[in-house]
C-alpha cells in the first residue's frame, strides 16, 4: 500500500516492464540472402541527394542564399 501511495504521489517512478511481443513472429526470420537482397535494394536511400537537400527548409538560410562558399 505504501509503494502505491508513493508511485501516485511521485514520490517514486514506477518502474514500467511491459513487454511487447508484436513483432516476435518476424525476429529471425531473414537468410543471408534476404538481408543482402534488403540492403542491395535500399541503397540507394544512403546516398544523398545534394541539389534536393539544398532546396530544403532544413538546409540554412545563408547557404540556400549563396551568401557562404565552402
């Protein structure tokens, strides 16, 4: 009764060991071949694409601009 007092009063944290089993069906489940088929195929996403980071609102102002060389 105590420790609930405590945990509702913030007093200490509850500790939280809630474990989740979703997705245990696909744990494991790639070959070899599988995982080198998946990297082949998504390689391409590791290159970056320079003129479309440049027109994006994440690249900095200054730079968008022209006002920085490197």
């Amino acid at each position: 009764m105590l420790k609930l007092l405590k945990e509702s009063l913030g007093i200490d944290k509850k500790k939280r060991t809630t474990e989740y089993h979703d997705l245990d069906g696909l744990a494991g489940t790639w070959s070899s071949s599988d995982a080198a088929e998946f990297a082949q195929a998504t390689a391409v996403f590791e290159k970056i694409d320079e003129d479309m980071w440049k027109k994006s609102v994440f690249f900095p102002v200054w730079q968008r601009k022209g006002w920085y060389e490197a």
